[in-house]
C-alpha cells in the first residue's frame, strides 16, 4: 500500500488539507476544478447568495447529471472522487 500523501484542496473559499494516495490526487484536483468552476457559474447566474448556497447548488447539479446518465464513467469516477473528499475532510473535522 502506498503511504498517504497531504494534499490542500479549496472548495469555495475553504481551504482543506486532507491526506490520500498519491494515485487519487488527479481525480481529486479534476473534481475540485469541475465543483469550483460550477461555483463560479452560479455565482454569475444568482447574485447575493452566500457560499454555502452555492455549494449546495453545485450538488444539486452534480446529483441531477448523475441521475440524468451523462457520461456514466465520468460521473462515477467523479462520485468516488467526492466520496474520498468527503471522507478525508471528515477526518480532518
């Protein structure tokens, strides 16, 4: 087993610094790119709202598109990215 690598993430404008395997650390950085450019397309769209409000767009987003079958080994690959994160944050709290 390879040994767990930190790795500072920014989701909105939070800063995480979480620990994976090396292997993981492109799917993470891919997925962190896909939810914070989704951010930054609601942030455009629906003015005034705070962070919190757009990240739960995003997951809304992100969970209709899963559910709608685009691309289904992207959205699987970046599922289990989201779960890692998930997880890794959670260690973090």
């Amino acid at each position: 087993m390879s040994e767990l690598i930190p790795v500072n993430i920014l989701i909105g404008d939070r800063t995480y610094r979480i620990k994976t395997n090396p292997e993981d650390e492109e799917i993470i950085r891919r997925t962190l790119k896909t939810i914070n450019d989704k951010i930054i397309e609601f942030k455009t769209q629906f003015s005034g709202k705070d962070m919190q409000d757009y990240i739960a767009m995003v997951m809304i987003w992100y969970a209709t598109q899963a559910n709608a079958g685009h691309n289904p080994s992207v959205e699987k690959e970046m599922q289990e990215a989201l779960q890692k994160i998930e997880q890794k944050i959670n260690e973090v709290l």
